[in-house]
C-alpha cells in the first residue's frame, strides 16, 4: 500500500481500564466507526489506525487495547513503551471501574513516559437510567490529577470522534512545540518547501518568542 507512510505524525495512544467498560468499542467506533454488542473481552493486544487531519497535517493515531482483565497485566511495560496518549475508561453505569480509575492511573504512572497526555473518559453515556458515577466528581477528580475529562457512548457514538481528536490535537500541540524548541537550525526549509526568512536571525530573540 502505497500510502502507508503518507504521515506527518505517528501517535500511539492506549486504551486502559477495567475489562468490560467498552475500550473495544471505542476502538471500533473510532476506527472504524462500528459497534459490537456481542464484543468479547480482548485477549491480549490489539491496535487499530485512523488518520486524522489537524493544523494542516496529518496525525496518524495508532490506537492500542488491551484486556482488562489481571492475567494480562504483565504485559504492561510493552504496551506503554512509546505511548503519548491515554483514553483512561470506566463505565458510567458501574461505580467499581471508577473506583478502580486510582489504580489504572497509578499503573499509567509507573509505567508510562512522565509527559503522556491522559484522558479520563466516562463511557456508556447512553446508559442515563442507571447512572453510578455522577459526572460532576469524575470531573473533579480529572481536574485533581491533571487529566482532560469527556463521557462518551460507543454505542451511539456520542463524543468518541471528540474523545479522539482531543487528547490528539493536544499531543500534536505538546509535540510540535517541542519540535520547535529542539530544532537546532531554524532557518533550514523543509523538504520542497520555499520558506521566508528574515535579513537578520538573532538566536536569542528567536529563543524567546513563543508560536501560537
């Protein structure tokens, strides 16, 4: 396939939480904008793609799940290796896959690269009537720990595409800005590009001024 390296950016991006709370069906609905109501649990490790446009380039997100289940927990440092981003799952419906949110997050921590973005996400929004998690303390908890909070619905795709594009935007934005701090000659053009650069490049009023 000829477009497979037709990408600016490569994110990879993990689904974590309980077994159960719909980390598949975010993956599928996302990627591939379905839904499965007979899903089974997942059985170790998969990943699906999606490329998304954003600031004019494209971001293609490599979005991993895993199961929830403790048997598969040793698989941890793998899945994190290399990750910039994480969907934290829980369920709105079952108070216990927020209470074990601490647990998932403090995994997140101790396995993770210190600067992942987290996402705290809600899911099974459609499920109103049984609500066990109001969304007012999950929020506060997200805010607590410096997490970007949203409640979704797999099942009627309600916010999913928002989710994603988010938590990405946010780690193109971390991520591009680094690029520009590091990049050590600022007045190399890029590939075919015809850049315009000023008479005079004075490295210290270069270093101070900050894009966007």
């Amino acid at each position: 396939m000829a477009d497979q390296s037709n990408f600016d950016f490569l994110f990879k991006v993990v689904l974590i939480g309980d077994s159960g709370v719909g980390k598949s069906n975010l993956l599928s609905r996302f990627t591939r904008n379905e839904f499965n109501l007979e899903s089974k649990s997942t059985i170790g490790v998969e990943f699906a793609t999606r490329s998304l446009a954003i600031d004019g380039k494209t971001v293609k997100a490599q979005i991993w799940d895993t199961a929830g289940q403790e048997r598969y927990r040793a698989i941890t440092s793998a899945y994190y290796r290399g990750a910039v981003g994480a969907l934290l799952v829980y369920d709105i419906s079952k108070h216990q896959t927020y209470t074990n949110v601490t647990r998932w997050l403090k995994e997140l921590r101790d396995h993770a690269d210190s600067n992942i973005v987290i996402m705290l996400v809600g899911n099974k929004s459609d499920l109103k009537h049984l609500r066990a998690v109001p969304t007012d303390e999950a929020k506060a908890f997200a805010a607590e720990n410096g997490l970007s909070f949203i409640e979704t619905s797999a099942l009627d795709a309600s916010n999913v595409e928002s989710a994603f594009q988010t938590i990405l935007t946010d780690i193109y934005r971390i991520v591009s800005s680094k690029s520009l701090e590091q990049s050590a000659d600022p007045i190399k053009p890029s590939t075919g590009d015809s850049i315009l650069v000023t008479p005079s490049v004075d490295p210290q009023a270069q270093q101070g001024s900050k894009c966007c």
